[in-house]
C-alpha cells in the first residue's frame, strides 16, 4: 500500500537526488565507513610509529604494504568470490570481520601483530568494494549512475577531513582520561579509542547494510549459472574470462587502461606537490595549503558538472578528453613558477580530473554483465593499487635522479631566447607525469576509435536482476 502511494506521487527528493532508497541508505552506510577507514588508517600509522623502537619509517612502510600486497596477489581471485557469492552477505561478513578486527587492535603490542590485521583488513576491504561496486547498476536507473558515482566519489574521499577532526577530538579525550587501572585495561589511549569508534562505524554499517533490499534474480535464472560449482578449474575459468572480457571489450579496456596509466602520472603530484612548491616556487606551507585548496575545488566543480550534464554528454568520448586536459593543466601549472599562475591551472587539472573516475566508473557500470562486475572491479584495484605504488615509489627517485641529470648537463637551467627557466629534477619530473596523463588519454581515444566505439551512445550491458 506504501509503496503503491509513494509511486502514484512520483519519485521524492530522494529517488530524485539518489536515484533510489535502497542507493541511499547504501550510501550512508559507505559514508560511515570511508570515514571509519580514514580513522584506522589515521591510528594505525599512529600506533605503527609508537611500536617502531626507532624506526619510524620502516614501521609505517611496511604496515602500509600490508595494506596494498593483498591487491597485487588476491583481488582478482576476491572478485571471483565476489561474483559467486551472495554480495550483501559478503559485504555483512566483511564489515563484522572488519569490526572484530579492530576491536582487537587496541590490545596489540607489536608491529607484526599490526601488520597481520592490516592484512586481514585490506582483504575484507578488497572483497567489500567490487561487491558494492557490483550492485549499484541492480539499485540506480541508468540516468542516475553518473550522479551515484559522484556520491560514491564524495563519500570515499570527502570523509578524510571529517575523520581526521575526529582523531582530534579523540585525541583530546583520551588525555582528559586519568591513568586508572580500567583505562589502562581497556587500552583507552588515543590510537585504541579510534579503532573503537572505528570497529563501531563497520558494525553500523553491516546493519544498515542488513536492511537494504537488493534484487535477486529467479530460481531458475540461478540454476542456469554455474556458481554452485567451487571445483577449481570451474574459478581459474572465471578468472580467465574476467580478464578475457577486459581485453576484448573496448570500453572496459579503455576504462582500465586510462585509470591506471593516468594513475601513475597523477600518483606522482603527492610525493611532489610539497617539494614543487618549496623549490620552484620557493613558497611556504600556506602557499602549498592554498594548491591543494585549488585542487580539491576543481575536483569538486568537475563532480558536479559530470552530474549535471550526465544525460547530455557521450561519457565514452568524454572520458579520453578529460583525461588529456588534465595532463596539459598539469604540465603548464609544472611549468609556472608563479604562485598566481599555479593555483587557478592546477584547479583546471583538478576540474579535470575530478570526472575521470566517475566517468570511467559509470562506464563499467552500465557495459559490464552482472556475472562479470566483481571481477572486473576487482582487476581495476588491482591495476589502479599497482600503478599508484609505482608513482609513489618512482616519483622521488626520477626528481633526484634528474636533479643529477639536469645540475651536469644545462647547470639546472634552459635560456629560451634570453629567457632562464629553471629545470630541477622536480619541475621535470612534474612534466613526464603530465605526459604520462596526455598519453594516457590519447591511449585511451585510439583505443575507442580503433574499435568504432567513441561515438556510440552508452548501453547497459545487462539487465537489472541479480545482486550477487
């Protein structure tokens, strides 16, 4: 009778905003728990430095490596777990183990004991994320996939200041508390109460999980699948035609291929950024604080335009251009040294990059099979965790080694018609990332061109049916 009513009123501000009920409440629950990984993240580099006895760096490496080995070696196979199982209950288990797992943490008191549950909880959270991935095309209308990938965007990455204003007052509250024997028992200091709240934030999120209705398909659709077959031969199978369907179909691979080749070109700005600013621009925390403002801005302007203008624009044609603009923002900003003239073009790179991952999302969604979705979600954490440690680890050595390079041969500088530009190993490493992003792009649009599909209007590939 309810929902009789609510359809002859017509959809209400939340199907119109969210696409769906059942989206929305998905999208609380991973609201909460983005800000709950933040938050352990936060506490376990914490706790990571307090149990390194003088090692610091090495302690938070390899706890951090704990958190990506997992993708390299088990996220493809956790993506064909992924599409045999049930998904709400993979992402119910996930989250309880997730819970229990932190609830423990306050109680270890060596840096393996850390790097074991980093590991376990990177696996639940690798089997969580191509799940939920998995059933937002069986909750959102095609029209709404775009904007629900752009709440998926604000979601994982806007609740990072939200959590770290919690470990602030986390922080403050764990220095109001005396040193009685209770508090010492229950490990009340800072790190032990965030994995606390945090275990809490996953066991909110299971239950709001728990409530959520996701369409199943019929008896007899099940019985003609094959996932009632564990045999071991029956999962390399699968394997194997996840990467297959990857390869073959071209908007998957220009997806796939444009995130993770333009991943290593924009991984490089965070172990950049900093010394960008101190060496070329010879400014200080402020100047660097106002870039990422800068960036952070145009990611969010970029968002909301590929919302707005999701039913209007060819997202498969679109998604090579952005990925090209943001490459050439990125190599005129790299090529400024005027504070002036860094920040509104880095904030260009920002509007452009912030629809590369909606777009590239919303692509999947709607061009991958129900039966495929875990593992090719699972593939592109892999290659996306992949290319970004590449970046990471790279992108420090390549300025250093082009500082040696640039100090021997020019004496660090280039005079262009009277005109001395500086070249440091930062400024050039800066433009071989923005080329990196410019040839990924330009991949990515021979790609669509050479199979005919760039100016094909996007499909879905399947019906809504099963969330398993």
């Amino acid at each position: 009778m309810g929902e009789a009513l609510r359809a002859s009123r017509g959809p209400g501000p939340i199907e119109t905003m969210f696409g769906s009920r059942e989206f929305f409440r998905l999208w609380i629950a991973q609201v909460i728990s983005a800000t709950g990984d933040w938050l352990g993240f936060i506490a376990t580099v914490a706790l990571a430095g307090r149990l390194s006895k003088g090692s610091e760096g090495t302690a938070i490496a390899l706890v951090l490596a704990a958190r990506v080995a997992p993708g390299f070696f088990l996220a493809t196979a956790a993506g064909v777990l992924v599409d045999r199982l049930d998904r709400k209950r993979v992402m119910l288990v996930c989250d309880v183990s997730r819970a229990l797992v932190l609830f423990a943490l306050p109680f270890v008191d060596n840096l393996a004991g850390l790097i074991v549950a980093s590991f376990i909880l990177e696996i639940c959270t690798m089997m969580w994320s191509p799940a939920k991935e998995a059933v937002v095309p069986n909750i959102v209308p095609t029209e709404k996939l775009t904007t629900a990938n752009s709440l998926n965007v604000a979601a994982a990455y806007g609740m990072f200041p939200v959590a770290t204003g919690i470990a602030a007052l986390l922080a403050k509250l764990a220095e109001s508390f005396s040193d009685e024997g209770w508090v010492n028992t229950l490990r009340l200091n800072q790190e032990g109460l965030a994995f606390y709240v945090d275990g809490l934030s996953f066991l909110a999120t299971a239950l709001i999980v728990s409530t959520i209705s996701f369409p199943r398909r019929s008896r007899e659709e099940r019985k003609g699948t094959e996932r009632g077959n564990w045999e071991i031969g029956g999962a390399v199978r699968e394997l194997r035609e996840g990467w297959q369907f990857i390869a073959v179909n071209p908007i998957v691979r220009t997806v796939n291929v444009g995130l993770a080749v333009g991943m290593i070109g924009g991984g490089m700005l965070i172990p950049l950024g900093k010394l960008f600013v101190t060496d070329v621009i010879a400014g200080d925390d402020a100047d660097y604080s106002l870039i990422l403002f800068s960036l952070g801005l145009g990611m969010a302007l970029g968002v909301i335009t590929a919302s707005a203008l999701q039913n209007r624009i060819n997202r498969s044609a679109v998604f090579p251009m952005v990925l090209i603009l943001a490459g050439i923002a990125l190599f005129v900003s790299g090529s400024s040294s005027l504070l002036g003239i860094v920040v509104p073009v880095i904030g260009v790179a920002g509007f452009a990059a912030g629809p590369i991952y909606v777009l590239g999302f919303t692509l999947l969604h709607e061009h991958v099979e129900d039966e495929l979705r875990g593992r090719i979600f699972a593939a592109l954490v892999v290659l996306v965790r992949f290319c970004l440690l590449i970046a990471l680890g790279l992108a420090p050595l390549l300025a250093d080694g082009f500082d040696v390079l640039s100090d021997r041969w020019w004496d660090s500088d280039w005079d262009f018609f009277g005109v001395t530009i500086a070249v440091p190993g930062v400024r050039l490493t800066l433009w071989l990332s923005a080329i990196t992003v410019v040839a990924a792009g330009a991949l990515a649009s021979w790609s669509l061109r050479a199979s005919g599909s760039e100016s094909e209007s996007p499909e879905p590939a399947a019906p809504r049916g099963d969330s398993r």
